[in-house]
C-alpha cells in the first residue's frame, strides 16, 4: 500500500505538519482560543515525551497525566475519574503499534462531551473493529518517520 493510497483511506480533512507536536499544539491551541480565557486541562498518558507536555504548556493548558501499566495498557476508569469540568479531552495512544481499544475510548469521550486525540504515530494500515487506526478520534496525529 502506498502512502498517498493510506490518506485516502480516511477521507478526512488532513493537515501536514513537520512533527506530530506542531499539530497537537496547533489543534489545541484552537480549543484555547475558542475557551475566551477560561484555563483547560487535557490529559496524557504518564509514558509521553516530553515534547507532547512542553507542547501543552506552551498552549496555557495544564497537563493532567493519567497512568500506563507495564504493558502499556490504560484505565478507562482513570481517565474518567481525572476529567473535570476544564477537561478539554484526553490523548489515546497506541503505544509501539499496538492497538488499544479505541471504540471504548471514543465512547467514554463522547460520553464525557471531551475530545480523543488518537495518536496513531506508531502505526500504519492497522485496524481496530474493522476501522483503520486514526479514524476513531476526533482528531489523529500520524508520523510517517516514526513509522518506518
């Protein structure tokens, strides 16, 4: 499968960034502004680099780590009992390639009325519950060089 074949397998509007940063930070940096000064949070999985959390805080968010165990698996109940009212949404990563389940994430963010942000940087052509990677999250950030 070819990269430009991939892209169109999302049909979605996609940006190109030159790091996956730049776009989490863009696209939160856009949730900020339409906040009219009030202070969110947003959520990251305790196993992140650090570029991710300067991101974050160079938004004005605040930064809210929940906890990934020894098989890089994450506690729905965790992000849950972290989300607050300030909470704008919560990043799903699949971390080394692995799928996560992503439908049950989508569904507690949709529930809480936050954004998932899939982070997908790790993965290509995968696919969970007959849906290709990225395409779960309200927004999904890919990285081609991480990937190959």
């Amino acid at each position: 499968m070819t990269f430009q074949s991939y892209m169109k397998l999302h049909q979605r509007q996609a940006f190109y960034y030159g790091s996956a940063t730049s776009a989490l930070k863009n696209f939160l940096g856009s949730k900020v502004n339409a906040s009219g000064g009030h202070k969110l949070n947003f959520l990251v999985p305790s196993y992140i680099c650090a570029n991710v959390y300067s991101a974050i805080l160079a938004i004005g968010m605040d930064v809210i780590f929940y906890d990934v165990n020894e098989q890089c698996k994450v506690s729905l109940q965790e992000i849950e009992k972290l989300t607050n009212k300030d909470t704008c949404g919560f990043l799903w990563v699949h971390f080394f390639g692995h799928v996560e389940d992503v439908a049950v994430a989508r569904s507690l963010a949709d529930r809480l009325s936050i954004l998932m942000i899939e982070d997908c940087a790790h993965t290509i052509n995968a696919k969970a519950g007959g849906k290709e990677l990225g395409s779960h999250g309200h927004a999904s950030i890919f990285s081609l060089w991480k990937t190959l």
